[in-house]
C-alpha cells in the first residue's frame, strides 16, 4: 500500500469533518475538486516561503513519487494503477531513472572502482 496508516487516518478524519461525502478529497472554496492551476499556485506558494529557489511543478512532485515508489520495490503495474497511465510504456518512463539511480550506487559502491 502506497500511503500509511497515519495519513489515511488523517484523511478519514478530515472527510469526517464535512457532512456530505465528497468524491474529491483536496476542495477548493466552493468545496468543488482543486482545479490544475489552484494546485500549482499552492505549490509555487509553499516553495517560495520554503525559500528553496527551486523549480518544482505538480509533474515534478508525481515524478518524484513515482520514482521513489519503484526505488522502494513497488511493482510496475501497481505505479501505473495510481497514476493512471493507459499504457504501461508511459509508467517505464520512472524505471530509467530508477536504473539510473541504481547504476550510480553501485559504482560509488564497487570495490574496483
């Protein structure tokens, strides 16, 4: 399972506060699902008071995710469930940065370096 314990408690617990069910779980205002750019304005807005100086987008934090899922043994097919991706050929994107990733380890680890 890609989320733990604590933050489905949390998320049930946060659901539990409205009195209708909601088929979206982060609403805006209107408690209507968050639109793409009402997602990107938080982001930029919590990465500037970070002060990080980075460039982060919605797509870099799904990358990441993904990533850091296969790094973390998930299964290809399970990756692709959760992001949506019709063709599994659109998922295989991750696992070359993933090799990537592993093929620097392994160098920096060989002992005939």
């Amino acid at each position: 399972m890609p989320v733990g314990r604590r933050a489905l408690d949390a998320v049930q617990t946060y659901r539990a506060d409205f009195k209708e069910n909601f088929p979206a779980v982060f609403l805006n205002k209107d408690f209507r699902r968050l639109g793409r750019r009402s997602i990107r304005r938080i982001l930029d807005k919590v990465v500037m008071e970070c002060g990080l100086g980075l460039k982060i987008s919605p797509h870099t934090l799904r990358h990441t995710f993904a990533t850091h899922m296969l790094d973390s043994g998930a299964d290809l097919r399970g990756i692709q469930e959760i992001l949506g991706h019709v063709s599994l050929s659109t998922t295989q994107v991750y696992t070359h940065v993933s090799m990537d990733h592993l093929m620097a380890v392994y160098d920096k680890a060989h002992p005939r370096r």
